[in-house]
C-alpha cells in the first residue's frame, strides 16, 4: 500500500513533457495544498474538539437539518455506517441533536445545536485566519480570481468532472 501511494505522489509530480500543454494536471497542482490545508486543520479541530468528519457533519447542518443519517452520509460523501460513531461523538458533546421524526419515529431527524453552531464558527474562524495568511502571498487579484474559481469547481457535481 505504501508502494503505491509513492507511485502514485510520483506520477504526480511529473510534468508532461511531450510538447502538449505544460501545465500539471488539476490533481496534481491541488493535492499538495489540499493535504497541506487538511494538515495544518487538524490541530484547530483537536483544539475545538471535534474531528474532521465532525467538522464536515456540522458544516452540513448549518445548511439545514437533515431527515436520516442515511441522506447526511450521502450530502457528505460518507458511508452511513462510517458516520454513526461521528454523530454519536457529536450528540454527546451537545454539539447536535437526533430527535424522532413525529411522522415516523424510526427515522431521527439530525440537526446542530446552538452550542455546535458556536463550535463550528469558532473552528472555521481559526482555519480561515490561516487561510488568509496563505492567501496572502496571492495578489489582490489573484486571490480573488482563485476564490472564485475555486468556488465555481467546487459546486460542479462529480458526475460532470468525471466526465459522464
């Protein structure tokens, strides 16, 4: 397995070299900061008590409750199962809360409490100050223009960057 993830960060690493477009794949030019950025949030989390998945959990329920674990794990990208321990962690911390649905009480509606919501804010505030401190080293300009476009591919559903 560690085989392959080196080959894998190898192949990476390599420009193309046979005369076509020199820039790096989008992948290869984004996992570098993406696992930098990941790394340097898993402190700030810990220190908030919370861990990535919770943090992606909470982040979800800020857009609004959600009406199963089930279509959470799917928002999310996250096996339903692999998010159970999450949200029992989350629950007992008060930081969400797993209430029967009054229309059929085998489905628990899950929804961030206030104290999750000040959590939540409190850990995005500390990852975005160092956000900004990268962002710095942009332009005016091309800070901007990377949010934008960074904002703009993020919202493509994954059907269409695969191509299908």
């Amino acid at each position: 397995m560690i085989y392959i993830c080196l080959l894998f960060v190898n192949v990476y690493g390599r420009a193309m070299t046979d005369g076509r477009d020199q820039r790096r794949d989008l992948a290869a030019m984004l996992h570098p900061l993406t696992r930098a950025l990941v790394a340097a949030e898993l402190p700030v989390l810990a220190d908030h008590g919370i861990s990535m998945w919770g943090y992606i959990v909470l982040n979800a329920l800020e857009d609004g409750p959600a009406r199963t674990q089930a279509a959470l794990a799917q928002a999310i990208g996250a096996d339903k199962s692999r998010i159970i321990a999450t949200l029992d962690e989350l629950q007992q911390a008060g930081l969400i809360s797993r209430e029967p649905d009054p229309a059929d009480r085998r489905i628990r509606l899950l929804a961030i409490s206030p104290d999750g919501r000040r959590v939540r804010a409190d850990a995005q505030s500390a990852i975005q100050a160092n956000e900004e401190r990268v962002l710095a080293r942009l332009t005016p300009a091309d800070r901007a223009a990377f949010l934008r476009a960074a904002q703009a591919l993020s919202e493509l559903p994954s059907e269409e960057i695969a191509g299908r």
